[in-house]
C-alpha cells in the first residue's frame, strides 16, 4: 500500500511544481503584454474573443487563478499521502525530491513571491499607477498561490 501513497506524492508534487513554473511563465507573459505600448486590443483566440488590453489581461489572469489551485490542490493531495506513509524514513525520502515545493523555505516562498510582484508591477501600469487597486487585485488573483504556501509548511513537517 505504501507503494500506492509514494506514487501519489510524487506525482502531486510533480504537478504542483510544473504549475508553479507556469505560474512564473504565464507572470511574464502578462508583465510583456502590459509594457507593449502599441497593444490596444487584445485577441484572446481559445474563446474567440476581441477585447481592451486591461479586460484580456484580467481574463488571462483566470488561467493563474486555474495553476495556483492546482498548486494547492496537488500538494494537498501530496499531504493526505504522505501522511498515511507510516515509515519514517520513506517519508524523508519523498520530502529529499529535487523539487521547488520541497526546498528550502526562501525558495517555496520566492516561488510564490516572485510571480506576485510580476504581477502587482503589471498591475500597476494597467491601473494606471493606483497601487491600492494593483495590490488588491494582485492579492485576489494570487489567493490560492499564497494558500499553496502554507501546504507547502504542512509538507515540511509531514
């Protein structure tokens, strides 16, 4: 049976990380379509839908919302299972995976942190430099991101 629950982890673990470097990814992207000055209306082609800069990138934005509750939920998944592992020293082995959400707590925390600052300097220069707006909507759109975090406490401690 611990065979089933060590493959859980892994492949929880694995998901949460892969979100996570999307998560960066998607970050930037945002960050460039927000400094192109020529960029007025945005295609956004999944959806067919033509739209202003600000309204695209805040429908992009959803697929953020989508990784960081993927990060959450696969590392809650990856917590369940690892916590019905009985064997000490297996669980040790899992939480030593060469992985973001397994590392030491400044990269967990950069992980998540860096994205968000892409983010609220994106932000910024859509909301026309109100940084009360950009930080609160950098905030919401960032919720199950800083939520993973404390999944990520949870897995250090299994």
């Amino acid at each position: 049976m611990n065979e089933i629950f060590k493959t859980n982890v892994t492949n929880a673990i694995n998901s949460a990380q892969k979100s996570i470097y999307s998560s960066a990814l998607l970050a930037t992207v945002i960050y460039t379509l927000t400094g192109s000055k020529e960029l007025d209306k945005l295609n956004i082609p999944l959806i067919g839908v033509e739209t202003d800069i600000k309204s695209g990138i805040l429908i992009i934005m959803l697929l953020y919302i989508a990784l960081g509750a993927n990060i959450f939920y696969s590392l809650n998944v990856a917590n369940k299972n690892l916590n019905k592992i009985e064997n000490k020293e297996l669980k040790q082995a899992l939480l030593l995976s060469p992985s973001i959400v397994c590392g030491p707590l400044l990269v967990r925390m950069s992980a998540v942190l860096l994205p968000f600052f892409i983010l609220l300097s994106c932000f910024y220069v859509v909301f026309q430099e109100n940084i009360a707006v950009a930080l609160l909507i950098a905030i919401v759109y960032s919720g199950f991101h800083f939520y993973a975090l404390t999944e990520t406490f949870k897995l250090k401690h299994a």
